[in-house]
C-alpha cells in the first residue's frame, strides 16, 4: 500500500486516504467524529488534518449551528485526487492481504485493534 501511495508522488499515509475516503462517503465530518471512527487520538488527528488541509485535500469550516464546532469537507482537488488514484490504492491494498487466509486476516484485525486500543491509552 505504501508503494502504491509512493508512486503517485503525493507525501499521504494510508491514514490520510482513510481521512479522506471517509469524507467523501459521509460528506462534512467534525475532527472528533472521524477520530472515532478510525480510532485515532484527537492531537492525532489534529496533525493528520493540518497535512491534509497543507495539501489542499481537505478543508475546515466552521459549523453554522455551533461556532466552537470546525467540520472537515474534502476539497475538489481531494475528490479528484480519489477519483484517479482511490482504485490502484484500494488494488494495492487487496494484494498485500491476499496472500493471507481468512482466520489470519480475523487474527491481524484483532491484534490491530488491540494495539489501536493501547496506543489510544498513552
């Protein structure tokens, strides 16, 4: 997966394309709500936003009923950027774990989040 993300020349994490395949499923999210989905530290998040906004993926917007409430809405240049790279993303993705039978697949999802679950403690 990661070469895949290497090859298009963009700097963006796996994580950054979860971000952003997230928005364009659900449209507007607030930071936190996204963080929950993906379980990720809010100052996790914080950082992973501000690299996506610098790329001009993603931006914020305030929150037209709560003022204290920033939504993150992927840009057009982010829709784009998913439209012509998400499939060789999502290929690559399927390959790498292709080589695994189903209960090593149930076994690394559960070992994940187990240590999602840890990290999100520190």
């Amino acid at each position: 997966l990661k070469t895949a993300l290497d090859s298009i020349n963009v700097d963006i994490s796996p994580l950054h394309f979860e971000i952003m395949r997230l928005l364009k499923e659900d449209g507007t999210l607030h930071i936190t709500e996204i963080g929950e989905r993906l379980q990720v530290a809010r100052a996790q998040m914080t950082h992973l936003i501000d690299k996506l906004v610098e790329l001009e993926m993603v931006e914020r917007q305030a929150d037209s009923a709560d003022r204290r409430v920033t939504n993150i809405v992927l840009t057009s240049k982010g829709n784009a950027f998913l439209k012509e790279h998400g499939g060789n993303i999502w290929k690559a993705t399927k390959e790498v774990l292709s080589g695994l039978t189903d209960e090593e697949l149930a076994d690394l999802t559960d070992s994940l989040e187990k240590l999602r679950d840890v990290l999100s403690r520190l």
